[in-house]
C-alpha cells in the first residue's frame, strides 16, 4: 500500500483522499461538497482486483509508468504473502484496534476536547472543555490509583501532567471506565456527551470475547452512525476543517469488515505482540554487544521450557514466576463460583456479631417468617464462640479478588479491592407484613470480613445434613443509580451485616467524582476483559502478573453461530484482553 498520506490511503475501499486547498496532506472526510459518500457503500477493494492492481505496477514498463498505477490505486505491489491462498487481501489484515482506538482515535478526541487538536477551534460548535475542568477531569482519573483493584490494570497517569505515561491500556481503561463518569455533564452540550457514550458502547461490544453476526452488523452501522455525527460535531462540513478527518477516522468504517474476516478485534490486535516484544526487550537482552544473539537464545530457551511444560504436564513445577505469598485457596461444594483465600484465621464472636448471627440462622433456617419462624433463643444455641474467617475471597467468573477490609493494614498503600457488588432478594412487603413479594436489588459496600458458619445437622434448624455457609460481613454503601445509569454514593451505614457469599457478584473499583464516589464496575458483557491479564505463558513466567492457578482456568465458551478466532485466545483463562503496559502514544 501507499500508505495514510496516499490519493487512496484505505486499504479496505478506494475511497479517494481529499486535500484541503494549498496542503499536500490527503483527508478522507465522507462529506464532500460534490456529493457525499455514503459509509453503507463504501467502493470496496476486493481480492482478485487487489492482486491484479499489484500486478500492473510490477509489470509496468517504465518506473514512471510504475508509479502513476501505484497512485491511481493505491497499492504499490504484491506481497509475497500473496503467495499463500489462504490469505484474502485486504480482509486477512484487519485494522489493528489497538492503535486505531487506543492510541489514536481517544487521545485525538481529547486533543479535540481540550482544543488542541492541530489548528482546529471549537467551529459552529461548543465541544472544548475549559482548562479548569479538564484538570479537574485528569486529576480524579489519576487519583483513582488507591480506590480501583490492580487486577483492573495499572494504576492511572494524570492525562494533562504525565501524558507520556499514557500507555494503549491506560487510554482504554480510561475511555471504558473512567471517562463515561467523569465526563458527564461536563459539555456544554449533551449532544457530546453522548457521541462520546455511543463510542463507549461500540467498543464495549467489540472487544467481547465472542459476536454474534447480528451484533457485528450492529458494530458495522453504529460506526457509520457515529462517524456521521463525529463529522458534523469537529468537520462541521467545512472543507477549512478537513483534517479533522484524517484516514484513522474512515478506518472506524471497516472495523466490522476485520471482524467479519478474521474474528473479534483481541484475536487480531497488537497488545499481545507488542507485550511480547516488551518482554523480550526486558529480559532477553542480557548483552548490548550480541543483542540479538542474546534475544535468540533467550527466546530458544523460554520455548524448550514451555515444550516441556506441556509434554510433561509440569506447567506449576516448572514455573519461573515468582511465587506469591498468598497462593492457598479452599474451595466448599455449595460455594463453586469462589474460591478463600488465606489469611486463615479465627474471629472471636462478640454480642454485637452474635446478635446478627441469630437474625441471619432464624432467617435462613426458618420455613416461613410467620407460623414456622425458628426461636431465637433456639438460634442461639448454634451461634458459635469462634468463626473461621478468611482473607478474602476469590470469584471465579472474573477472577477478581475481594478482600476483606479487617485484613488490610490501615497504613496500606495497596490497592483496594475490598468494594463489590452484591445482588439480594428483597421483600417488598417487608414493612407492611403484606405477603412474601421478592425483587432482586443491587448494593454495593465495602467486604469487612469473610466468615464461615459450620451448622450442625438439626430438627430444630429444619437441617437435614450439616452445612457450611460462608457469609461476607458487609459495610453497605448508600449508592443511588443517577440518570446515566452508574451508581454513586457520598455515604455509608456504620454497621456492616451478614450477607451470603454468593449474593456477591463482582469486586468494583471507585471513583471520586464533584464529592460523589462512582462505582467502576466491569462486569456484564466485558466481564471477562482483564486489563493485566496474564500473557502468553513464556511472559508469565517473567512478567510476574497475578493469576489464578492454572487447575482454575476454563477456555472461553464459544457459542455456536458466534464469531471467534480460528485460534484459541492468547491465554488459557478465557480472557481477550492482554493489554499491554509497555507501549506508549
Ligand atoms: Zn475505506
């Protein structure tokens, strides 16, 4: 190809670029004062012609002739990938989302948000976002260091002060998780914010773990919908504001064709190479002299090791990844999605814990709460001295962990993960002792404690068999869901209760927003989307990121009539994401 700058800079259509009058740079803007393109019919390359154009320009008689085939087209000559039947040109060779969102589309919108995109003013419109706010925006991003989990990536730079810091992840994590909060009501105008939401959305949907093909024709026109309206926000149909509209833009149109021909967008995108090429550059040059020798032998050796990892079955023995201090878990059959994690140790009972272990046994154990409701003096007969209690918890749907806060030290500087999610069952007639009418409700609070409860077979507790229960003791958060959809709270209830491990359905990180905490939740469709995941399994070895054991890995499900990769995901727990951490803008 030609390349971004060429007369036909797309190597999925011939669209032709446009120059703003008197530059020598190319833009391919669909609104042209001759006639709009329409981005649902795109000119299109196809395979055959795509090879044949390469063809002619080898076969040119003269040089010159040579390069006026190569601009008329855009393709300059034929692979010697061509070579391979296997491989359809262009559609083998998807835009890389990595760099085309993450490294160019967010950080071009923020350059558009703060006014410091090329030349461009704000126009007709009002999208620039005062310097004031702006700061006030990077500075409660980077303060979410503390309050988000590591295991949601690493910890967030201060866009405005450290933007060489900004790495494809912290760009990804921040336009997936952080922005949608702390943009919000931040515009002059609505209509920007939710352009910016509608992206949000799209990528959400992209980088699932699997697409149904209905959905990818979803992708396809909410593209095309957003490109429009990105146009009419930052082009504003003004040929002046035309590099506004650069071939990074246009390539938002052909994502769905990548996924169409080659899979989801994490079976194709750059983290994994570029995170294997930041270990290699890490560890394998052991000598400046003999680089490459010393990446060889590297490379070699890390192999031969994996070989014998998976020939031998010895993938845990042979591991060179530093061991973790706290690697036990226990796992009980009635508690199957968690696992405890250590500490293990025993927590006195005290009136006040006592008190709420007889609420929480007659309300469990009771076969009805009216006629049949268990005494509490017979409650409190099972009400023991002692309680097992656990570090923490580990769930096994995101592989998150949550810990629990009475474990943490106070002079902590690690990242909290004691916030989740938890999910029950209320009665709506609870007050007005109307009938039993049960809604599920949504909480969030911080993990106090992680107890178990061992109940002894009883007649009197209606147990036929003994039963452990594991319990979370749980600070609720007064959290409210506010009109864009995200939970926030300013207030908590002093007094932590017992809920059932189980109603716990993901670890959230927070943010502080204009004196309100918002919860970041990764859960639903991105919930397996880690953002330090571990890497192929040469790098895990080195790289040293937090994983589950490998006896809890499960591949990633794949539906059938669902569109994956030919090949399995980069890593064995079912996670897309392996972003990577060592590139930067
Ligand atoms: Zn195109």
């Amino acid at each position: 190809m030609k390349g971004h700058n060429a007369l036909h800079p797309c190597r999925f259509c011939e669209i032709l670029g446009i120059r703003i009058e008197g530059g020598n740079i190319h833009y391919v803007p669909l609104y042209r004062p001759e006639g709009s393109i329409d981005p649902a019919n795109l000119p299109m390359r196809s395979h055959d012609k795509f090879l044949k154009q390469g063809a002619s320009v080898l076969e040119a008689p003269t040089n010159a002739a040579a390069e006026r085939l190569a601009k008329d087209s855009g393709i300059k000559g034929v692979s010697l990938l061509a070579s391979l039947n296997t491989l359809n040109f262009p559609f083998s060779f998807p835009l890389d989302f990595m760099h085309l969102i993450f490294e160019n589309l967010i950080p071009n919108l923020v350059r558009h948000y703060t006014g410091t995109f090329k030349e461009l003013d704000s126009g007709v419109e009002d999208y620039k976002l005062s310097g004031e706010v702006w700061s006030e925006i990077c500075k409660a991003g980077s303060e979410t260091g503390d309050t988000i989990p590591s295991s949601f990536g690493s910890r967030m730079p201060n866009i405005e002060t450290e933007r060489s810091h900004m790495t494809a992840e912290a760009w990804a994590f921040w336009s997936m998780y952080l922005a949608p909060i702390l943009l919000r009501n931040r515009f002059s105008r609505r209509r920007y914010y939710d352009h910016f939401i509608k992206l949000v959305r799209l990528i959400h949907t992209c980088i699932s773990f699997e697409l149904k093909r209905s959905e990818v024709e979803g992708i396809r026109k909410g593209f095309q919908e957003w490109v429009l309206e990105y146009e009419e926000i930052f082009y504003q149909k003004n040929l002046s504001r035309m590099s506004a509209c650069p071939v990074t833009i246009h390539g938002l149109l052909h994502i769905a064709d990548g996924i169409e021909a080659t899979g989801p967008v994490w079976a194709a995108w750059a983290f994994v190479m570029e995170r294997y090429c930041g270990w290699v550059k890490r560890s394998a040059v052991r000598s400046r002299k003999h680089a490459l020798t010393s990446i060889d032998n590297r490379v070699l050796e890390t192999t031969q090791l994996e070989m014998a990892k998976m020939r031998y079955g010895l993938t845990k023995k042979l591991s060179l990844k530093p061991k973790r201090g706290r690697t036990s878990k226990v796992k009980f059959s009635n508690y199957p999605e968690y696992a405890m994690l250590d500490p293990k140790r025993t927590l006195a009972v005290d009136a006040a814990l006592t008190r709420q272990l007889i609420d929480l046994i007659v309300t469990r154990c009771s076969p009805d709460s009216v006629d049949r409701k268990i005494p509490a003096a017979v409650a409190r007969k099972y009400v023991p001295r002692q309680l097992t209690e656990w570090g923490g918890v580990q769930i096994h749907d995101t592989g998150d962990r949550a810990n629990g806060r009475a474990h943490r030290k106070p002079e902590s500087s690690t990242r909290d993960s004691c916030f989740v999610r938890y999910e029950c069952l209320i009665d709506r007639n609870a007050d007005n002792k109307g009938p039993e009418d049960l809604i599920q409700e949504t909480f969030f609070g911080e993990l106090q404690r992680v107890v178990q409860l061992d109940l002894p077979k009883s007649s009197e507790l209606h147990l036929y068999q003994d039963e452990t229960i594991v319990l979370a003791h749980i600070r609720t958060c007064n959290a409210i869901k506010n009109d864009d959809g995200f939970w926030e709270y300013t207030s908590m209830n002093h007094s932590p209760h017992f809920v059932d491990l189980k109603t716990i359905a993901c670890v959230v990180g927070r943010v502080r927003d204009r004196g309100c905490w918002a919860f970041v939740d990764r859960s639903g469709p991105t919930a397996h989307a880690k953002m330090a995941s571990p890497p192929s399994s040469q790098c895990s070895d080195v790289t040293g990121f937090s994983t589950s054991d490998e006896s809890d890995s499960s591949p990633g499900s794949l539906s059938e009539g669902s569109l994956t990769s030919g090949s399995s995901p980069a890593n064995a727990n079912g996670s897309p994401m392996d972003l990577d951490t060592s590139s930067s803008e």
